[in-house]
C-alpha cells in the first residue's frame, strides 16, 4: 500500500510548511498568545485566502472538497509550531457539525461565513460531568411557540472568548445519556443570557466555560432534524481526534 502524499497533497504540505516556517516562530507565536485576542486575525484571514479554511467541506458545500488525508497534512504542521489560531473548533468540529447537521439554507450561511473567515464557530458540546460522552447532555430545550429556550452549562468549549457563533448540543427530550433527544442550535455569542467565562489552555489556545441562561433563539436556529443529532456530534468529534492526533505528531 503506498501511503506517500499526491502531488496536491505535497503542494498543501509545502504551503502550509512555508507559512510556519516564515511567520510563526517562538516569539511570534508568544507575542500572538498575548495579544487581547489570543490569536492572530491576519493569519486567520490568510488561512482563508489560502483556501485552508475550505479545505474540510465538499465542493458541493461551497469547499475543496479534502479529504482525511488532506486535513492531517494541515493540522500535522500546524502542530510543528502548535499554532493557536482556532482551525479545529471552527473549521473541522464546528464546520463538521454544519456540515453533518445543517439545511441547505444554513450551510450556505455558516460554511460561507467560515471558508471566507469572517465567521469563528465554538462548538459547546461537553458539560460538567458528562465524561467526555456526546450524550451526556442537561442542557435543556424548551420550545416556545418560534421560539427554543436554551438553559444549562457547557464546559471546555474552545473558542469561545473569540467565536460569533456557539453551535450548543441540548436536550429537547429524554434524559441525560439517552441517545435521541438531541439537537444542536446556532446562537450569537453576544445573546442576552449567554455568559462566557473565558481561560487560556495549558497550551496557549482560549476556551471558556459558556453558561446558558434561559436564552431564546429561533427555532430556525436549530440545525436540521429536532432531537436526532447525536450520530452527527459524534461523526464531527471523530474527525476531530483524526485531526488532533495529526497535530500531535507534528508537535512531537
């Protein structure tokens, strides 16, 4: 079996290995972890420029239509410099769950808005005491006539200090660890009721613990089916360890 790289795949490897070579050395990367943001806006939009932000989503998506493999090539060097700007919570979890999940109407909106870079995702999927279980969800999701209304606590939710959009697992029926119940909805991060406590991870990148209170979004916020998108999640955080694990080996 060969496993060495097309020729596309090594013109991405090239590109990428450029960028972090050039632009992304200790006391860059430092100076980019303390800034307000706690990331880099001009890498963020070059990543987009680049085509790297569409590289994850089909062409029929509006992407390039990469696969596995392309997507490891990215993270792998990316992890030789342990970049921080938030491609896996918003490129590869939080566009996955669009992409797994969405309508039509929806993907054209959030993929668009990630694959030009003018949108960050932070997918608030963990809770207290879920143990790392996708249906470990409390969060609850009340319908109130158009209306959901969404209370609860998420936890470990990277990108959150920075993200437009949270993309909240709740529970629209059913007890917690039931598979089928529920649902993920898109809300504004600034929304009234959202409260965002935000922290630095042990490895520089910012996350934060999102509380939920009593907040209402549209119904059309929901991401497609009502109560059925556990496979989805859980295909979403599949491609998401593929894409970490790519990442630790480049950091090794």
């Amino acid at each position: 079996m060969d496993f060495s790289y097309t020729e596309v795949q090594q013109m991405l490897q090239d590109s990428v290995q450029k960028f972090v070579l050039k632009s992304y050395d200790f006391d860059t990367r430092n100076k980019i972890i303390g800034s307000e943001a706690g990331y880099s806006a001009d890498n963020w939009q070059l990543f987009a420029e680049l085509g790297w932000l569409a590289v994850p989503f089909s062409e029929e998506d509006g992407g390039l239509g990469g696969s596995a493999v392309d997507l490891m090539v990215i993270m792998e060097e990316f992890g030789k410099a342990n970049l921080v700007e938030p491609y896996t919570a918003t490129a590869v979890l939080g566009g996955s769950l669009v992409a797994n999940l969405a309508t039509g109407e929806q993907k054209e909106t959030l993929l668009g808005g990630i694959i030009s870079g003018e949108l960050q995702i932070a997918p608030a999927l963990a809770e207290p005491n879920g143990r790392y279980n996708p249906a470990s969800v409390a969060t609850t999701a009340t319908v109130d006539g158009d209306q959901i209304i969404l209370h609860g606590t998420k936890i470990a939710v990277e990108n959150g200090p920075n993200a437009d959009t949270l993309l909240v697992s709740a529970r629209e029926s059913g007890e917690m660890r039931d598979v089928e119940g529920i649902s993920v909805f898109a809300v504004k991060a600034g929304s009234p009721g959202v409260k965002i406590k935000k922290y630095r991870t042990v490895d520089g990148k910012q996350a934060a613990e999102v509380m939920l209170g009593q907040v209402s979004v549209a119904a059309s916020n929901r991401l497609g089916e009502a109560g059925a998108a556990l496979p989805g999640i859980e295909s979403a955080l599949n491609r998401s360890i593929v894409a970490v694990s790519a990442e630790a080996v480049g950091a090794l």
